[in-house]
C-alpha cells in the first residue's frame, strides 16, 4: 500500500484515534440501550471513527486486490491454522462442562434473536467486524509502528492494542493477541487487507461453530 510522499508517522495519532473509539463506544452506550449493543456484538463497528480521523492523515489505497498467490498461500493457511487453535478449544470431545455451557448458551443466545436481528449479526460478526478490525488494527496501527520503528515492534504492539481492545468481551488475553499476531503477520506478506478479512472472518466463523458443537454436546449432558 502506498505511503503519501513527506508523511511522518506519529504515535500521537495512534492514541488521539484509540481516543476516538473509547469516546464513541461510552457516547453510545449512554444514547443507546448497552445490553443491545453487548448482545449484538456491535462494538466494533464503532471503529469507523478512528479510522476516518487516520485515512485523512494516511490515505491509501484500502482495498488494493493486486495479489501474488504464490506469495499470499502460506500466511494465510498459516492465519487459517492460527485461528484454528485459539478459537477453538481442541478437541472438542475433551471439553469440560465449562466450556461446553459457555458455547452453549452463545449459542441459545444468537437462537433467540430475530430472523432480522440475527442476519445483521451474522453479517456484523462475519463481514462488517473483520473488515473494520483490520483497517484499523493493521492497516492503521501496525502500518504507523512498522514505519515509525520496524516490523517486529509493528506486530507485537499492534496485537498488544488488538487485545487490550477486547476490553468489552470475555476473552482471555491469548485467544486475542496470539491472532492479533498472525494476522499482522498475513498482512504483512499479503499486503491486502482483504486477506487478512478472510483470516479474521474464518476465526469468528470457527467460534460460530464452536458454539454449535457447544449446544450438541450440551444435549447429552
């Protein structure tokens, strides 16, 4: 992706656009219903402001689909297997009624919703939140760092912000920021935002199917 000629890359934009986000999360919460937006998972749609106030100071080209196949196949299988083992407690057969209940009642939860109300999340979780996750947690953020200090420093402090960004969601903080990893590093060899999509898409997929499994196993308990 192309840098404009003569940019400075500043932290300061990464905190005032961190900034951004936690003020339009808070301003929702008090406008809108906030179990609505906890059990839609919308949070992170919220992501469009920090990611307006950065394109004005760092366009590019977002959604470039110039790919090198030979190139782009092994970070993204890499993503897929990544995603795979942190999103998914393996194996399922070994799973503790812990874990079977949690999937479980994800699941009974996204049952209850509308027909409407859950398209919309569907569509929330499997297109709308990888997009916007990546524009901002690599396109931005890890852009900033790898060229205000180098690649390494870029994927482990942007994984470090994409993880402590999950504030609002019960997750551990290995099932966020081991992705957060592999994904800098997908859109590191990819250079496309829409690969690295693909790779965060198919990890909310997978838990998607966790919470099925979940719900099967909860049945012959």
């Amino acid at each position: 992706m192309r840098n404009v000629i003569g940019e400075t890359w500043r932290i300061s934009d990464i905190v005032i656009s961190v900034l951004i986000f936690m003020f339009s999360v808070l301003l929702a919460f008090f406008v809108f219903n906030i179990e609505m937006l906890e059990e839609m998972d919308v949070v992170f749609i919220f992501l469009l402001f920090p990611i307006a106030f950065l394109y004005k100071q760092y366009p590019f080209d977002i959604f470039s689909l110039k790919l090198d196949i030979r190139s782009t196949l092994t970070p993204l299988l890499i993503g897929f297997v990544v995603m795979y083992i942190f999103m998914l407690p393996f194996p399922p057969r070994a799973w503790n009624l812990e874990e079977i209940n949690y999937f479980s009642n994800e699941f009974n939860s996204i049952s209850e919703f509308s027909w409407g109300k859950r398209w919309f999340y569907l569509l929330n979780l499997i297109v709308l939140t990888p997009i916007l996750s990546e524009l901002y947690f690599r396109g931005y953020i890890y852009r900033i760092l790898k060229n205000r200090y180098d690649m390494i420093t870029g994927i482990i402090v942007s994984s470090l912000i994409y993880s402590a960004m999950h504030f609002q969601l019960e997750t551990a903080f290995l099932e966020t920021f081991m992705p957060g990893l592999a994904l800098a590093y997908v859109y590191e060899k990819s250079n496309s935002i829409i690969v690295a999509s693909l790779v965060h898409s198919s990890g909310n997929v997978i838990w998607l199917v966790a919470c099925y499994w979940g719900h099967l196993a909860s049945l012959k308990i």
